[in-house]
C-alpha cells in the first residue's frame, strides 16, 4: 500500500512540474511589451544621430529634426511598443539595422536595440534580452519618422 501512495505521489508531482511548463511556454507567444510593461524612457538617441530626451512631460530632440507633435507621437509608439516574440537569427553583416540606446527610469544600465527591416516585417531585437520581435514593417515609420535621420 505505501509503495502505490508514493507512486501516486511522485506521479501528481510530474504531472504538476508538466503543466507548470507548458503554462510558461504559452506565455511566451503572447504579445509583450518591448521595452518593459509600464517602463518609462527618460532619454533615446537613434542611430547615433538624434538624441531625444525627457524635458517635463514633453521630449526636447538635439538637433531638431522634427515638430514636437511628431516627436511625441514617436515617443508615444515606443513606448506603447508591444509585439510577438519570433525565433530569428539575423545575420548583422547582411542586414543593416538602426541602433537605439535608451535610458529607462528604474533600470541603471542603458537599454539597446535594433530595428531591421526584414522581408515585409520589422524586427527589433532587445540585445538585454536577446529576443526578437515581430512586427508590421508600416511600424518603422512610427518609430523612426522619415527626415529623422541622415543617410
């Protein structure tokens, strides 16, 4: 009898580890805030060309490149910034990207990203993270405008 109750036991312990995991791996294909749920970006430079930073609740771009409306708007699509997480390796040497450091108010070390366009999609990877996400190419332009940078 007290062999069959350990068995028993052991076997509610697997079944339980089991369904912890596919619990955890279901979270991962939703949707998920790139730069961090409820984070807020203090200071961004994009492409190492344009520095957008904090000032009250407005942004100051150095050198203006854009009306404050549009730079809001952009600020408003970082941060609001949420898609699916895909399993992609891009080759660097291939694929130009733009590079986005930015500092988030709680976190001491500076955030990096970067965005390729990649057939039809853009994909921005959290070099924290190492993750990947997809995301409608239409989204490059809301994140860096056209005329924001210099080519």
């Amino acid at each position: 009898m007290i062999i069959f109750s350990v068995m028993g036991f052991i076997l509610l312990i697997n079944l339980t580890q089991r369904g912890n995991n596919e619990e955890t791996s279901s979270t991962s294909l939703q949707e998920q805030s790139v730069i961090g749920e409820g984070r807020v970006i203090l200071t961004m430079t994009i492409g190492q060309q344009v520095t957008i930073e904090r000032v009250g609740q407005s942004w100051r771009m150095v050198p203006e490149r854009l009306a404050v409306q549009a730079t809001e708007q952009m600020m408003r699509s970082w941060h609001e910034l949420s898609a699916m997480p895909i399993d992609i390796v891009i080759d660097r040497q291939q694929n130009e990207g733009v590079f986005v450091s930015m500092v988030v108010a709680g976190q001491q070390n500076i955030q990096l990203f970067t965005l390729y366009l990649v057939e039809q999609q853009l994909v921005v990877l959290n070099h924290q993270t190492g993750i990947y996400f997809a995301l409608p190419s239409v989204m490059y332009n809301q994140l860096v405008p056209s005329g924001l940078l210099v080519e």
